[in-house]
C-alpha cells in the first residue's frame, strides 16, 4: 500500500512540473480525449479533488445517472471557471490526496493519472517517460472488466512492449511500442504517428484511414 500511495503522489508532483512549465497556448490544444483540450483535461483529473459528495451526486442526477456525460459537463464548466495556474495549483495541494475510483482501489487512482497525464504529455509531443515501476504497477493489475470498457478488439493480437519485459495477447500479429504508448492502446486511444510498429499500427494511429 505504501508503494502504490509513494507512485500516485509521484505521478502527481511530476505532472504538476510538465503543466507548470507548459506555454499558454497550449493549455488549448487537443489533448488524446477526444473533445477535451489539455485544460478540460486537467480539470477533469482534479475534479476528485474540488468537489464534495453532495455535489458529485447532484452532477449525476442531472447527467441521468451517466458518469461521461457528467465528468464531460464538469470538465468543461470547471475549464471556463478555472485558470491554468489555479489547475495546476490544485494538482500540486493534493499531491497526497487519498481519492480512489470506485471500486478501482489506489492502483485505479495511478492508472487514472498516469493515462490522462499521457494524454497531455503523447498529444503534445513532450517527451516524457512514465517511471518503469509506475507502469509495472499498472500493467501487472490490468484486468478483463477494465480492458472490456474500453471496448478496443485486440482479435489476434500480441502487444509487445520494446522498453519492458511485457507482453500482452496471444495472437500472431504482434503490435510494438513502448509501453506507456501500448498503455493508451488499451485504453482506446489513437496515437500520433510513429509511435507504434507492426502490421497493425495504422489502426490505432491517428489521421489514419481505416
């Protein structure tokens, strides 16, 4: 439990030190969430933080009970009502703050900043690398529910990281990448060219035709 509590907290400090140092421009540039810039983006990681129970569960009514459209909604009010330096002013004050997703425990909460961080970090061409441990402690937790979510077909394939010892899948058609990159292929994202090799790349590469 101290180890996975020492990485999310690390996860923190490290990406409230990318955000700090990004230009204002670039707080409105796309992000890998389809539809958020990096400024929804990061009000959506530091939600956990701002808003009380009461609240989140008034969000929910009004979103009929669907949680993407409410964190959609949030994301995006919290963007219009918050400046960057408040952002990420916000992620560094709860660099130790004990939010977990539901049912997903302290693993589900390093998991949640790692991706977005990616998110931020893949989409802007910053080349940053998640630590080794941190992504360890992810890919060795992954699970069918979690992967079934994210609704990505992996039909005969085998990813296979190139800066790890891990693989993922049976089949005979091997996707590589690092494995921070294969990380967001999992969790459904399209990533920028040249990130990934093998005869299934284009598909999870985007601008590409399908």
């Amino acid at each position: 439990m101290t180890d996975i509590r020492v990485a999310v907290a690390g996860e923190r400090a490290d990406l409230a030190d990318v955000l700090a140092g990004l230009p204002e421009e670039d707080w409105d540039k796309p992000t890998l969430c389809e539809g958020w810039r990096v400024r929804e983006l990061v009000a959506h990681i530091t939600m956990p933080f701002r808003l009380s129970m009461p609240r989140f569960l008034a969000g929910m009514v009004r979103a009929g009970g669907k949680f993407n459209r409410y964190a959609d909604r949030q994301a995006r009010r919290d963007a219009r009502e918050l400046s960057a330096a408040e952002l990420v002013d916000c992620l560094r004050q709860n660099i130790n703050h004990p939010w977990k997703p539901p049912g997903g425990g302290y693993q589900g909460a390093l998991s949640h900043d790692v991706i977005h961080g990616l998110d931020v970090t893949v989409a802007l061409g910053i080349d940053r690398q998640v630590p080794a441990d941190r992504l360890r402690l992810i890919l060795d937790d992954l699970n069918p529910r979690q992967l079934k979510y994210f609704g990505v077909d992996l039909t005969n394939l085998q990813l296979r990281a190139t800066d790890l010892d891990w693989t993922h899948g049976t089949g005979t058609e091997v996707l590589s990448g690092s494995a921070q990159d294969l990380l967001l292929v999992l969790c459904g994202r399209a990533l920028p060219p040249h990130h990934l090799t093998g005869p299934a790349a284009d598909r999870f590469t985007a601008g590409v035709t399908r």
